[in-house]
C-alpha cells in the first residue's frame, strides 16, 4: 500500500480527538483596585453537566460568573463558550442574577419579565407576540406561578421572585446557564422545584452552572463541582472531587462538615 495511503495509525501518528468544552477559563485573573479577587483561573466544562461553584465569602464565586459573561472585565487571561467569546455566543446563554441585585421595585408584572428573556431572539424593535407569550406561558407552569402572570413583581415572595428569573431564563431556550445563589432565601419546596428544573434542563443536554453555598446538598443535587478560593482548588465530577482534602484547602481547614 502506498505510504501516502496508509491509515495514520499505522504509520505511527497518533490522532488527538479535540472535544467539546462548554465552557473553557483560561490564566484568568480579575482584580478590584489591584487586589486579585481571582489568580489564574482554568476551568473546562463539558457539555452537560450540572456544575456546582462552592467556596468561602470573599471566595470570588459571583466574579467568575460574572467574567465568563463578560460583565467584568479580567487582568489577564480568556474565556470561551462553545469555543467562541461571549460576544458572540450570548445568544446561546441563560443568566439567573442574584436575587438581591435586581431592583424588585420596577413596576412590571410577572408575565413581562418573562417574555423579556426573548428579547436576544427578536431584538429590540419587534414586540412580543402570541407566541413569546405562549413561551412564557409555558416557563411560568414549569415553575409554578402560572396564575402570577399580573402579579407585580414586587408583590412576590423571595422563592416567587426567583422562579420568576428562572422562568425568564427558560424561555430563552439557551444551551448554557449561568446562575448566581438560585437557592438563596427560598423555602424547602421551592428548593426543590429549582434543583427539578436544574436536573431536567441537564438531562436535555444543557449545562448548568450554579453558584452555591450549602454543602450538604452538593452530592445529592450536582454531578459536577469546583472548588474555588480566588484560586481554583479543584474541578471535575463529584465522586472525585468533593474530597475532605479538597475541602480543607479551599476552606483552610475551617469547614464545619462532614461527608457522607
């Protein structure tokens, strides 16, 4: 057989199969007033999976969320989405703030804010129509408040309000979401309605990344964790990842839990 027709492998060259990465962080650095809140970030994510961001206040959780969607600007160091910057993916992905940087006070009802989350599909000049009111319709059963569509927003209760950003987050049918505290505030039912919802859009082939606080429930609720303290400590699957030492590390000894 000719050389030049040979299979690679059999000429000894090794083909490197080049995979997918949702998200991918590189040397990223943000720092406020010249102290680093982050130092060197890496972070790949594949698509898919439901990943869980956990560490100590100060930790830097929040500022990561926000560099990959480009609301900080970092020192040093890229991001890409699906291989590409924000920029031009921003389309393909969902934000859910923290409750607590969003100003409740704006006078709009339930149903507006909603459809607001297909806004990146129609633009600014189109009104939405039956359908994104449909859309809405649909986003607001999944997450309970179907019979909230006139309620203002500020009349709602902390959990309401959050599956209100949820709800808007889903009708913009994204690939990629992006959520900041989802269960901070809320009661033990809507705790759960959320991590449902988190767990149906990952077994869609969506990947969801949370920023989260409560421990206890990061086995049971993600397959996926990092470890953060301006530093990454670790990242990749629960079963390897959300060791004691690990935990240690990231909270320099002063964690009050016990694993499983």
């Amino acid at each position: 057989m000719n050389q030049l027709h040979t299979p690679l492998q059999q000429r000894g060259i090794k083909l490197q199969v080049l995979e997918t990465k949702a998200i991918e962080v590189t040397d990223l650095t943000v720092a406020y007033q010249d102290k680093p809140v982050l130092w060197d970030i890496d972070l790949d994510v594949p698509p898919g999976v439901l990943l869980s961001i956990v560490g100590p206040n100060g930790a830097g959780k929040t500022t990561l969320i926000k560099a990959i969607l480009g609301l900080v600007r970092p020192a040093a160091g890229n991001v890409l989405i699906y291989d590409k910057p924000y920029e031009v993916q921003r389309g393909i992905v969902g934000y859910v703030p923290q409750r607590g940087t969003v100003d409740w006070d704006f006078p709009t009802n339930v149903l507006d804010v909603v459809m607001m989350g297909r806004y990146g599909a129609l633009g600014w000049i189109r009104r939405p129509g039956r359908q994104e009111r449909e859309l809405a319709m649909q986003a607001l059963e999944k997450v309970g408040l179907e019979t909230y569509t006139t309620r203002q927003i500020s009349q709602l209760s902390g959990g309401q309000q959050q599956r209100v950003f949820l709800a808007r987050a889903l009708v913009q049918d994204a690939t990629v979401y992006l959520m900041d505290e989802p269960f901070q505030g809320v009661d033990a039912t809507t705790e759960r309605a959320i991590i449902t919802l988190l767990q149906e859009l990952r077994a869609n082939g969506k990947t969801v990344i949370v920023v989260h606080h409560d421990l206890q429930t990061v086995e049971d609720y993600f397959d996926w964790v990092m470890l953060l303290n301006i530093r990454r400590i670790a990242s990749g699957p629960v079963a390897d990842t959300f060791t004691s030492d690990n935990l240690r590390q990231t909270y320099g000894g002063r964690v009050a839990f016990v694993k499983k």
